[in-house]
C-alpha cells in the first residue's frame, strides 16, 4: 500500500495508536504536534492523506486546513473533541474530505483512511476536465471555479459537487445519489453535508446571469437545469 500518512495531533498517545493501527495496514506514517509543525511536514513530505486534529496549538486545524487548501487537494480528515454541527459544517467549508469526533475506534478511522484514498485514486484520469455555460466554467484539473471571468476560491467538494451536476444538466439528484457520485459510496457522514455544499455554491453564484440554475427540487434533491 505505502501511502504516507501525516498525522497531526498534539496528544502522543493519540498520535501512536493511530500511527500503530496505519503501519499494520502497510501505511507509512509520519505527524506532527502542532500547526507548524504540520505545514512545514506537509511540503517537505507530500503526504497522500493528512489526519488532521482542530485543536492543536497555533495555528490550529482550521488555520492549517485553510492554508493546505490555497496549494493542495491532498484528502484531509479532520478529528476533533467537538461534536457540534457548526464544528462539522465548518470543516467540510474548509475542503475536509471527511470528518471523525473523539473518542473514536482507531479501526474506524483506519476504514474512512482506505475509503477516502480510494475516492481519490478512482478518479478518471481520462475524462473531461472543465465545463463551462455562460459566466461559469468548472475546471477539476486545476480546481478553479470562473464566474463571470474572474476566479472564485472554493473548496474542492463545493467544485466537484458542481461539476458533477453541471456535467449532467436537467437531471434531479437525490441527496444520497450525490453523497455516493461525489463522496463516494463508502461515505461515513449524512446528507446534510449535500445542503451543506449546495447553500455555499448559490452565495457563490448569485446573482450570476445564465440560462442556468442550480436548483432545489422540492423532496427529491437537485439538479443543475439549463433552459433553451
């Protein structure tokens, strides 16, 4: 397997356990205690994957999940002692790929590593890669979301979920259909993160002119409706 793993945690027993658990998969671990600490190991080591814990000291999770995304679509699951919505909500905001609370079986946390790894890896390399209608264009090779010629940052999720739906117009998608084209069919979290994505794109893209629309179907799901 040898798909290296930072892990970034300011608690040593969390960090050997969860390093224990990777390297009996054939994983090759590496972490670090702080913010710091973790941006300097993520360019110097290119992890595959980041297990990435919000509370560590300055900068913290948030901070360092903010700063990988300006460079980096490397999978990022976030871990925290926080069980809060607005905790969860905010890391997926950020491009988290995945979300874990403490306490948590490090079995578990292993299974969502394998499963985030391999929504990553399975992606075509040969298929197309930008979709554009008028004012808006979607590129997933270099992630740049275009509206209205100018770059909007958004996370990678957020640029995937509006591929995905721009790429097959006129056509609904329940929550649990874009929770498995999207995030994979293995995903651990619940349809919320759908609504989630979708509420962010719209503050993205309104007022925006277009014979587009990113559309709510009221108990079915959405779909990206193109008129004329």
């Amino acid at each position: 397997m040898n798909n290296k793993i930072l892990i970034v945690d300011d608690e040593s027993n969390i960090v050997e356990l969860i390093r224990l658990y990777l390297e009996n998969e054939g994983f090759t671990a590496i972490s670090a205690k702080d913010g710091s600490e973790a941006l300097s190991n993520f360019k110097s080591e290119s992890p595959d994957l980041i297990i990435l814990d919000i509370m560590i000291p300055e900068p913290d999770g948030w901070q360092v999940c903010r700063e990988i995304r300006r460079s980096s679509n490397v999978p990022i699951i976030m871990l925290t002692a926080k069980s809060e919505t607005f905790d969860k909500v905010l890391g997926l905001e950020l491009g988290a790929d995945d979300y874990l609370t403490k306490p948590f079986e490090a079995k578990e946390l292993v299974a969502r590593v394998k499963a985030v790894l391999r929504r990553s890896d399975a992606k075509e390399p040969e298929q197309k890669k930008e979709i554009s209608y008028t004012n808006l264009t979607v590129n997933i090779e270099n992630y740049e979301l275009t509206i209205c010629g100018k770059i909007v940052e958004a996370p990678p999720k957020e640029l995937e979920l509006l591929y995905f739906l721009a790429s097959n117009p006129n056509r609904v998608y329940t929550r649990e259909q874009l929770l498995e084209e999207v995030w994979g069919f293995d995903y651990f979290g619940d349809s919320r993160t759908v609504d989630v994505h979708i509420k962010r794109l719209r503050e993205k893209l309104e007022g925006v002119e277009g014979n587009w629309q990113l559309k709510t179907v009221w108990g079915v799901g959405y779909k990206f409706e193109v008129r004329g």
